[in-house]
C-alpha cells in the first residue's frame, strides 16, 4: 500500500482571532464595568436600549470596541459558510 498525503490548511489563524475577541471582552468588560453590566441587561429587558439608545455617541470606546468583536466574529462565520 501506497502513503497518500493528506493536506490539511492550517486553521491556527482562526484561534488567534477568537483569542483575540475574547480579550477584547475582558478589556471592554475592565475598562467600562457599569456600561458592560447594563449591556449584559439586554438578554432580561430592553433597558439597556431605551437608555443608550437616546446617547447619539457612537464612536464611544465601548461600542467601538465590541462593533471589532462583532466584525470578527462575523468575518469567521461568513469564512466558514463559505469554505464548508
């Protein structure tokens, strides 16, 4: 019998980006500890809309921050749909 080689793609770039969301999280959820509870809010009530959702400051630290989560996340999902 004969070796077949098998060539997988590297995928280690995808961890690295996930790895970097997660510290992300971590650093939005140090830096701005009272505005990621009341986003946390969101999931029970819609509190979070009605009060922040009035503040016209959308280049806030904190929105910016987690829009490069939302990126991210959706830029690897939308890779996986297209791959598989």
């Amino acid at each position: 019998m004969q070796a077949i080689e098998h060539y997988t793609e590297p995928l280690d770039w995808i961890t690295i980006i996930f790895l970097i969301c997660f510290i992300l999280i971590v650093l939005v959820r140090n830096l701005y500890p009272n505005r990621f509870t009341e986003f946390l809010s969101i999931l029970s009530s819609n509190k979070f809309m009605l009060f922040k959702g009035k503040e016209n400051n959308a280049f806030h630290g904190f929105n910016i921050i987690l829009f490069t989560v939302n990126a991210l996340s959706v830029s690897v999902l939308l890779f996986w749909f297209y791959k598989y």
